[in-house]
C-alpha cells in the first residue's frame, strides 16, 4: 500500500468531515436572517448571514477573505484588488495564487493580524472563536452563508455595496438571474418528468433540505433523494440511497476528492441494482461548482439541468 497516498486520502477525509461538522454546528447555534443594508452618512450599517449587525465607518482598503465562496464573489465584483489574504482552499480565480495564505481549517490569526486588514469576509464554515478573536483585535468580520441561489445574488450584491463596487456587482447578478431563468423556464415545465436525484459532494455524503445543493437540485429541475432527511448536509448509507433508488447519480470530482467514478459507485454493496447504476446514469461534477456557493454557482445549476434533462438543453 502506499502508506503516503493513503495518510493524506484519510487528512482530506478527515478535513471534509471537520467543515461539514463545524458546519452543522454553526447553523445549530444561530438563524439565517439574510442581509440588509443601510448606508448613513458616517458608514454603512450591515446585517450579515447570521442576523450580526457590523457598522463599516468607511469602504474597506484592505480585505482578508478567510473562505472561498466571499474570495470568489470580491473578484467577481472587481474588487480583487483589495483582497490582501485568503484562505488555504481559495483557488479560484488564478489571481489569488499571488495573495498571501492564512491558513485552512485553523487560521493564523498572527499572519492575518500582521496584514493589517479593515475587513474580514467569511462563510460559515470558519469556527466562529477565530472570528471573534480577530474581531477583538478591531477587525470586523461579516459571514456569508446562503442557502438559495436567490441569497446568493444578495450577497453578491452586499459584497459589491460594501467594497464600493455596487454597479460592477449589481450588472453581475442581473446575468447571473437572466441565465438562471433560462434554464428554469425549461425545468419548470408542470408536465416535465422529474428524476429521482442523489448528488454526492463527498463519498457517501449528500445536500439535505434547506442547502443550496438541495436549492439547485429543484431548480435543474430534479427531486433530491435526500430532501426528507434531517440536516443540510447528510452522511448516507448504503441501505438508504438502495431503498430511494436514484434515478441519476452525480458525483464530484476535483483537487479535493479522489476515486470516485462510475466503476467504483457500482461496486458498493447492493448497488448494482439501483436505477441509475444499472441505467449507466453516472455523471461526475466540478466540486467547486455545486459545492460554493459563489458566481460559479450558475455554471452547477447549468450543468446539473444538462445531466438531469438533456433533452431540453
């Protein structure tokens, strides 16, 4: 065996399961609210994700984006040029590659102290202690966590008003809707037969109610397997996807994840008899585009409604 293969297979296991749990945890200690703004003469009074209410004196001159979905939206929104550090896992767009690291799971407060920055933009997978050890340092932070393509597009928004880039990010988010819609007004369709869909973002890990995979499913115009269970992000067994018997099966591939393909899906315990499996409706996914839920976002949304209707696109 290659003992070195498999000790970082189990540390990126290990890692996936940590985010999915902190995860969990966060949104069991607090309500998503969604944003609102209120510009003011001495600032902007902005409520973020988690109902917190943070007053910016003046537009941000320094940001570190600790997540790769606000990372994502501050470049999309031409505002990179004020991103100062990132997180481990932001990767996208190439530009960050130049931009100082301040690490993954754990943050280096000192490295992100140390940056000086005016604003901190985070999603809500970032323990929400480091956050409040930077905020004791003077620095605001602001967490996004959508849960809708639709709060996606607010977000959007609330990242462009408060970096001064409110144009920029409103023309956006208008394409963003007018390419979202394309593909509803097809999905949409009363008469339109709707597959039985299990979306695996990890091995043997799938969208619950109330996540955006679980948005994007409806809206590509599928039924979630797993829109039933009890939490957004949801461990499954063999046994459970067997008894729902999909339809399709999309699984993702990327730098984060390894092994999955049709091959292997069919080789799991039972599953050779399952709709999907013996139909060959296998299809892999880019991770970063239905596990992010940033501008790319659209591009899962368009590639999910291709898989599930082909038909129509």
């Amino acid at each position: 065996m290659n003992t070195n293969k498999s000790r970082k297979s189990k540390l990126t296991m290990w890692a996936i399961a940590s985010v999915v749990i902190l995860t969990v945890a966060a949104f069991a200690s607090g309500i998503l609210v969604g944003q609102v703004t209120t510009p003011k003469a001495t600032g902007t009074v902005i409520i973020d994700d988690y109902g917190r209410t943070i007053k910016l004196g003046s537009e941000p001159k320094r940001v570190v984006s600790v997540a790769p979905t606000p990372t994502e939206m501050l470049f999309a929104v031409g505002a990179g040029n004020l991103v100062v550090g990132v997180d481990d896992y932001s990767d996208y767009p190439a530009a960050v590659k130049n931009v100082t690291k301040v690490g993954g799971i754990a943050l280096n407060v000192e490295m992100i102290l140390s940056l000086k920055p005016d604003l901190i933009l985070s999603s809500d997978l970032v323990p929400l202690a480091q956050l409040a050890q930077l905020e004791g340092n003077g620095i605001p932070y602001i967490i996004l966590a959508a849960r809708t393509l639709e709060e996606v597009f607010k977000d959007i928004k609330l990242v462009g008003l408060m970096t001064g880039h409110i144009d920029d990010a409103s023309a956006l988010v208008s394409g963003l809707e007018a390419r979202v819609a394309a593909v509803t007004a097809k999905t949409s369709d009363v008469n339109l037969t709707k597959p039985r869909v299990f979306v695996e973002f990890y091995p043997m890990w799938t969208y619950g109610p109330g996540s955006f995979g679980d948005d994007m499913i409806k809206l590509a115009g599928g039924t979630n397997i797993a829109a039933n269970t009890s939490s957004e992000y949801v461990p499954v067994t063999d046994e459970f996807v067997i008894a729902q018997d999909p339809q399709v099966i999309v699984y993702t591939v990327g730098s984060n994840y390894n092994g999955t393909t049709p091959t292997t899906i069919s080789k799991r315990p039972g599953w050779s008899g399952i709709s999907a499996v013996a139909w060959g409706k296998m299809y892999s996914v880019d991770d970063n585009l239905v596990s992010r839920y940033g501008p790319r976002i659209v591009d899962g949304l368009e590639a999910l409604a291709k898989i599930l209707h082909p038909e129509l696109f």
